[in-house]
C-alpha cells in the first residue's frame, strides 16, 4: 500500500538517487534532502501517520538512525512511546540481540529487554525496505520480547528487491515505491 499518486511523487521529488553508492550497482536513495527541507520532512511525518492511521498499536519502535528519524515523530504525533533498535553495543541496558545480512554486508541489532512488554502492538518504522533483512531482524526482535508486530511502515519500498515478500505475513505500509531504478 503506498501512498496517493500525487503525494508519491511530491514525496519522490524531494529524494535524490545516488548511483553506485555505497558499491557498484546500487542506486541509493538517499533521504537527506527530503529530511533536510522542512515541507519535505512535514509532508514525509504526516504522510507516514495517515497510512497509519487504521492500525491498532501501542508501541513504535525505529532502527538506527533513519527509522528513528520517522518513528519518534511519529510516535510524538499518537501519543505512543518510541522504542529504539540500536546497533550492536550502543544501549546501556539488558539487550536482546539480531544478526542478519544485508544488500552488501551484515550487522547486528539490539533493543532493550525491558522495552516492550508482552502482548503490546508495535507498530515498527524505517525509511526504507529493500531486501527486507533489517525489517525481519526487527520483527523478529519485537517478537523476541513476546510483542505483536501490529504492522511494518516505511517511507521507501524498493519491490524489485522483494523485501514484501521476505516479511509477507506482516502488514507492511509505503509511501512511496521506486520501481526499476
């Protein structure tokens, strides 16, 4: 589910591609310059609230760095507490832990044993899915602490990298699709 057509491609003006970044044959889409422009930063917040509008959760939770950009915003806006997912050795607590791979690497997430509580919806943000690897390394960390993933909601969606299929048992939300590029 992506946002509307007009919304999409204002949304998609505001984000520059950078080919062969971070290595030869991908095309980065790169969201600095959406969150660097404050019409293009309001636009991405509200848009990403809306398509989340009908789903029941208690909880948002955002992988460093860029899913906090969205989550914490997003979670200020509904009033919810923000969860963070940090990278390996970055939270100060007791932490469960994921690794996974990437597009071009691998890497570890973490979050808070103590962050979710059992039973609680969450409702889990990041700029962008492609593979899927770092979204199912979140889910399966939510999971792991005994919470209900309510729904994946996301900025980007790169389909032709079959993310959506990798989680295809989780409701997963976009706003804005970068087909063949």
């Amino acid at each position: 589910m992506a946002a509307g057509k007009d919304i999409e491609e204002k949304l998609k003006s505001y984000i520059r591609t950078i080919p062969d970044f971070p290595q030869k044959g991908i095309q980065f889409r790169d969201i600095t310059t959406l969150i660097g422009n404050a019409d293009g930063l309001k636009l991405s917040v509200d848009t990403l609230t809306d398509l989340a509008a009908d789903v029941e959760y208690d909880v948002v939770a955002g992988a460093e760095s860029r899913g906090f950009i969205f989550g914490a915003p997003i979670a200020y806006k509904t009033g919810k507490p923000f969860v963070l997912i940090r990278k390996k050795g970055k939270l100060p607590g007791e932490t469960v832990e994921m690794s996974y791979d990437l597009e071009y690497g691998s890497t570890t997430l973490e979050m808070h044993k103590d962050s979710i509580n059992k039973g609680e919806k969450v409702l889990i943000v990041d700029d962008l899915i492609a593979t899927g690897g770092t979204t199912e390394a979140m889910i399966k960390l939510v999971e792991s602490l005994g919470g209900v993933v309510a729904a994946v909601l996301v900025l980007v969606e790169l389909p032709d990298l079959k993310g959506r299929e990798k989680i295809s048992k989780y409701k997963l939300l976009s706003a804005v699709e970068f087909l063949g590029e």
